[in-house]
C-alpha cells in the first residue's frame, strides 16, 4: 500500500492585501530546491516564502518580509534613484510600514518556534 505524500506546512499571512505564504521546509529538500548556501528565498511570483531551517530566526523572517512589501508596493519600475531619493524612500517606508512588519515577522516567528 503507497503512503500518501507528506502535506507541504504552510503559514498564510497578508502583506498589504495580497494573500502570502511563509514555508519552511527540511535542510535536504531546502538545498535540493534553493541551493545549500541560502537561507530564505522569497518567490515573488509565487508569493511564498521559503526558509531552510537555518532561515528560521526572526531577522530573516523580517528579511524576507521587506522584499514581500516591496513587491506589492511595485516598486519594480523604479531604475534610476538617487542616493536622496532611496534615503527618502526607507524613511518613508519605516515610517508607515516598519512596526506593521516587525510585529508580522514576531507572529511567524512564534508560530515557526512555539
């Protein structure tokens, strides 16, 4: 009798009203997947993000966090900035968004470590 695949383990989570999933997966199936010296891998096209277990810390969670909001702030088209104007742009991007993902990567963070 075949065992049926193992579920994939996901976390949803919402980034500024897009649907997002944060995936751990096992060291060999991570390595396989993304390469050995990777952590963390953010799909945008996708929207997943995928953690080794070394990825697991909540500076990389958050890591992986800012290129999620990045994404859906599409922000893509931006190819020429001045060192002011990427200044003016993390300001700005702490100021309205910094607590929002910090407490986000808290929440998974706890939930990938109970």
């Amino acid at each position: 009798m075949n065992k049926p695949a193992p579920r994939r383990f996901s976390i949803p989570f919402p980034v500024l009203g897009k649907h997002w999933h944060l995936r751990p997966m096992l060291k060999k199936k991570y390595a396989k997947k993304h390469g050995k010296d990777s952590v963390a891998i953010t799909r945008t096209d996708k929207r997943i993000v995928y953690l080794s277990p070394y990825g697991r810390d909540l500076e990389t969670i958050t890591h992986e966090l800012v290129h999620c909001y990045r994404y859906e702030m599409c922000l893509d088209s931006m190819t020429e900035i001045t060192v002011d104007d990427m200044e003016e742009f993390w300001a700005e991007f702490i100021s309205k968004f910094g607590h929002e993902i910090l407490d986000l990567a808290e929440e998974l963070y706890n939930k990938l470590n109970p």
